[in-house]
C-alpha cells in the first residue's frame, strides 16, 4: 500500500513538471526595448512585449513599410489564467530589403491617442 502511494506522489509530480514545463514554453521570452534584432531579406522575427488588453492599450507598431512587413500582430495570455490577467503581444515581421531600420512601438488606448509608453528596436536586415 505504502508503495502504491510513493507512486502515485512520484507521477503527481511527474505530470506537475510537465505542464509547468509546457506552460512557460508556450509564453514567448519578452524583447528588451533597446535590443538590435538581426535577420535576413525574407526572413521571419518577432518582437514580444507584455501587454494588457483589457485595460484597453495595446501596443502601436511604426516602421517603414518598404523595408519591413508586418506579417502578423497577436496576443497570448498570461500563464495565471485569470480573467483581465496581462500577457504578451507578439509582433512577426519580415525582412524586405537590406540594411538597418527601426521599429517604434507605442502603448496607448487607440481613442486616446496619447502614448503611455514607447519602445524603440533596431532591426537589422543581411
């Protein structure tokens, strides 16, 4: 019996591991503001910032459209589960021609207009 239940402890924490372990896979690692990101023509990158919709901001992306793409914006919630919980907004981008660019990101309630925060990237394109 004793051993039934040394078992069962030992594939409770077997299993506790591993939803923890996919759990902070599933969350992008975060792209410090400042950071010199490198890619190359037609290649994919993502800058990753924490963000809270529910409060109503979201980040603004501005970048010159003739040598960057926006592929793609999206948020993915927090790992807490809570309603109203932050998470992070994933921007994918695409290199389109060589050489070095910034992007500029603003926090802000798009009816407002006033930016709470900014961060600011370079990327580099080969």
């Amino acid at each position: 019996m004793k051993k039934l239940v040394v078992v069962g402890i030992v594939v409770a924490a077997l299993v506790a591991c591993v939803v923890l372990v996919a759990a902070s896979a599933q969350r992008p690692r975060l792209t410090p503001p400042g950071s010199t990101l490198q890619t190359a023509v037609g290649k994919m990158f993502q800058i990753v910032v924490e963000s809270n919709p529910s409060t109503g901001y979201s980040w603004s992306a501005s970048f010159d459209k003739a040598s960057l793409e926006l592929v793609k914006t999206t948020f993915k919630e927090g790992s807490s589960g809570l309603v109203g919980a932050p998470g992070v907004q994933v921007f994918e981008f695409k290199g389109l021609k060589k050489g070095s660019f910034e992007v500029k990101l603003d926090y802000l309630r798009p009816w407002e207009g006033q930016s709470i925060k900014q961060a600011t990237y370079t990327v580099m394109v080969k």
